[in-house]
C-alpha cells in the first residue's frame, strides 16, 4: 500500500502536490476540503495523510481525529501557515507525525514522507514477522473464515496495539483462549509473559495466593515466600478465566490492581507494583451477575473496557468443516503417525446436521476420537460420536421427551419431587400391566407392601389399572 491522501483546498499547491509526490513514485488521491477527506477516510486505507490545518467544511483537526480513529498508527502530517504554529503544536498532540509550515519546501516534504512511510512499513514488516514467528514456534492458528470471526480478528489486531483491559466472552469451547494469546502476542508486550490462571478450578481460599502470592507463615503450609501470577505476569499479560467465578472477597483487590497497579502478598505489608496488563474471559452473563450481587458493578465497567463476543460453532457452520478437516491432519501426525486420513461423505454429513453445544472443543475431541479407532485412512460416520445415532443426539432427544412428561419450573427439590412422582406412576403402571393387574404380584415385583401398593394406586388414580386380587377364571 503506497496511497498518499492530500487533503488541501488551495487548487494549485494541492496540483502541485500531487505532481510532486507522483513523479516520486507514490499514488495519491486528493480531496479539496474537509467533508470529502472525512468521507474518503471511512472507505479507503492510506499509507500516510497530508492535510492543511484550515480548510472549509471540516477543519485539519477533524480530519486528523478520523484518520487516527480509524487506524492509530496512520500518520498524518499537517500543513500550517506560519502565523498558526500553536495549532500545529496542538495537532502534535492530538497525534500528528510532524508539521510543515507554507510556503512549503518541497526537498524537506519528501525526506519528511521517506521517514514516515519508512518507519510506516516497518510497522506492516513487524507485524508479518511477528505472525511468521509465531508459526514457526507453534503459535496456535485460528481457522475460520466465517465474517463474525475475522471482525472479531480485526478488532483483536486494533486492541492489541492498545494497553486497554480486553474482556472475551462466549460459550465454553469457542476459542477465548486462543484470542486472548493473540491479543498478548500482537501487543508490545510479546516478549514477556502471558500468564492465565483460571478461576473456577482453583478453590477459593486458594485462589487469592495463587493471584497476589503470600509471605512465609502467612498460613499452614506457607514454608516460604511465594510469588502470585501478578508478579510472574510483571510486564506482560495476565489472562483470567473464568472471571465471572472470582470469589467477592477477592474482587475488590482486582479492581484496585486495575486501578493503582498495585498489591500485598497474603501476610504481607509491603505494597508491590506490576506493570500487568489484564486480559479477562467468562462464559456466563455478568451483567446478570451484577444485578443479582454476585459480581462488582465497578469491576464490571473495568474489565468491560474493550469487549470481545465468540460466536458458538453452531453460528459458524461454514467453518465446521474447515476446523475438522485441520483437526484430521493434526491428529493424524500427531496421534497415530500415519499418512494423512479423510473424512467419508458420510462423515462430513454428519458433522455438518450436528449443533456442537461444546463447541469447537466438542469437535476437537471427536475427531481426535475418530482418528485414534479408524483402522483405515477413511474416518467413517459411525466413528464419529455425534448425529442421529450417537449418544449426544440420543441424550438430547431423551431430555427433551423428559421435559415434556415432566415441569420442570421451581427449585430443584420441587423439580425432583415432580419427576419422582412421575417415576413412581410410571413404574407402577407398567408393575400392574405385566401383573395382569394382580396387586399381590405388582407388589412384589416393586419390593413394596400391597398396602403401599393401594395407597399410590389410589394416589396417581390408577384405580382401573388393577382390580381384584386374582383374576377370575
């Protein structure tokens, strides 16, 4: 990309610009006052924009704020008469590259551009260096090609640059953790430490040792000094799944961490600073969790700073065979070292009808299952643990059947008292009807007393169901 964006309203210095930059091998497109530098900006990228600070319509400062919103590392470089030097100054602090007083000297405007589009590319070259590394060390990929997934892409690549606190949120299995990785190795923060810790599987008067660390004797089995993951994430990202679970005795030190950068160890006095930048994921509704107390409002609105959704697979259908087929290669190295299999059409036909409540996880698991029985180098259907003749498929349809025998409403003693019931009626009248309706029998068979027998008889209204105490001849 070497497109240049000249934004001036005096016609022949913006001729004379372009003529300029042209014959030194750059594209350019101009616009000859703000409104249309604005609307070009919303639609086109540029290597680098030049703009007059005064111009009709909108003025160089509007200007300059839509070209860094857009994209923050564009540079943009201001043009200014030389009574308005203030202005510039203030352009510079919004964030403009350098500025160039009018009349303005064309030898000094191309060794300016050379070292702005050259430090501009050396950002692009980085970032593909930092992509083609992270594949050389096994930087886990993300595959998709669904467009929910690449904005989700493009905004993490846009947040990374940033310190902001990012917050990931969708269902278990979609991918949170492989974002939050991304989000830390295309920050400036890649050559230190991601750290993640998840906060659900760490009980909670563990958690907050695990999190701040303590000091030796702080608690039983506290022999020594120990360092938390704040300060083993010093200068790098910390990751926190499962936030949703956090303990509310240990949320306000997180905020405060968030707010002062700043900490104690457990039995600790001393005050400690980590430069740690927060990266949080759950699976479940905080705001629903804030309306019910479970969760801190004000930490709510800290970690919220710049939030990321997963879409499950089942919105991503186009992106299921994509992922299983990768997963097929990598076990296929990986698990049994042999050459690459495939997936019959069969297979991918039942890949493709099944919902993935686990997500991308749930396939994961169920290729690699498939790999490790497959006897050939064809993965059949009937290795694949989901679809019509799975358990998956079969326990789903059993509870829906069961949802509609039973309500389900209420607490879970009232839910468990009403399916109770409905085993007790079921099981009885299936007792009486293999009986041939003689209750001695029935009893017998259930291992109740013919007394229990009548009063749950009469209880459930099963009345017809039985009669006489032997049947007559």
């Amino acid at each position: 990309m070497s497109r240049i964006l000249v934004v001036e309203d005096k016609a022949n210095l913006r001729q004379m610009l372009r003529a300029t930059l042209e014959g030194a091998g750059y594209e350019v497109e101009t616009a000859a006052d703000g409104k249309a530098a604005l609307r070009t900006l919303k639609v086109q990228r540029y290597l680098l924009v030049i703009t007059d600070l005064r111009l009709p319509g909108a003025d160089g400062m509007e200007v300059l704020r839509q070209a860094r919103g857009n994209d923050p590392d564009l540079p943009v470089i201001v043009m200014t008469g030389f009574g308005s030097v203030e202005l510039a100054v203030e352009a510079m602090k919004e964030g403009a590259s350098d500025f160039l007083t009018k009349p303005v000297d064309i030898d000094h405007l191309l060794l300016l551009i050379g070292r702005v589009v050259y430090q501009r590319r050396l950002q692009f070259e980085n970032l593909l260096l930092k992509e083609i590394f992270a594949e050389k060390i096994g930087f886990p990929r993300i595959i998709g090609a669904d467009t929910g997934l690449k904005e989700i892409l493009a905004q993490t690549r846009k947040v990374a640059a940033t310190g902001a606190t990012v917050l990931i949120t969708g269902e278990s299995g979609t991918g949170k953790e492989l974002i939050a990785r991304a989000t830390h190795h295309l920050s400036g923060r890649q050559d230190r430490p991601f750290v993640a810790i998840n906060c659900a599987a760490i009980p909670a008067t563990l958690l907050e040792s695990e999190l701040f660390g303590h000091e030796k004797g702080a608690f039983t089995g506290a022999v020594a000094r120990k360092k938390g993951k704040f300060e083993l994430a010093d200068g790098g990202s910390l990751f926190l799944d499962e936030i949703g679970e956090l303990p509310p005795e240990l949320q306000p030190k997180i905020l405060r961490m968030l707010q002062e950068k700043t900490f104690e160890r457990v039995g600790g006095t001393e005050t400690i600073s980590a430069d740690v930048r927060i990266i949080a994921a759950t699976n479940s509704e905080l705001t629903s969790r804030v309306r019910d107390g479970g969760f801190r409002q004000d930490l709510y609105f800290r970690l919220n700073v710049f939030p990321l959704h997963m879409p499950p697979l089942r919105a991503r259908r186009g992106d299921i065979l994509l992922l299983a087929e990768e997963f097929v290669r990598r076990f296929s190295r990986e698990v049994c070292q042999q050459p690459e299999m495939k997936l019959s059409e069969e297979a991918v036909q039942r890949l493709m009808a099944h919902d993935w409540p686990g997500n991308i996880r749930e396939l994961e698991n169920c290729i690699e299952r498939a790999v490790i029985l497959s006897s050939g180098t064809e993965i059949s259907a009937d290795l694949l643990s989901v679809g019509p003749a799975s358990s998956i498929g079969g326990r789903r349809r059993d509870e829906a059947a069961f949802q509609d025998l039973v309500d389900l409403n209420g607490t879970l003693a009232e839910a468990a008292g009403r399916a109770a019931a409905m085993a007790e009626r079921i099981k009885i009248s299936r007792a009486l009807e293999e009986s041939g309706g003689v209750r001695s029998r029935a009893a017998l068979s259930l291992g109740v007393s013919q007394k229990t027998l009548l009063a749950k008889i009469r209880e459930y209204g099963l009345d017809e169901a039985g009669g006489d105490e032997s049947p007559t001849a």
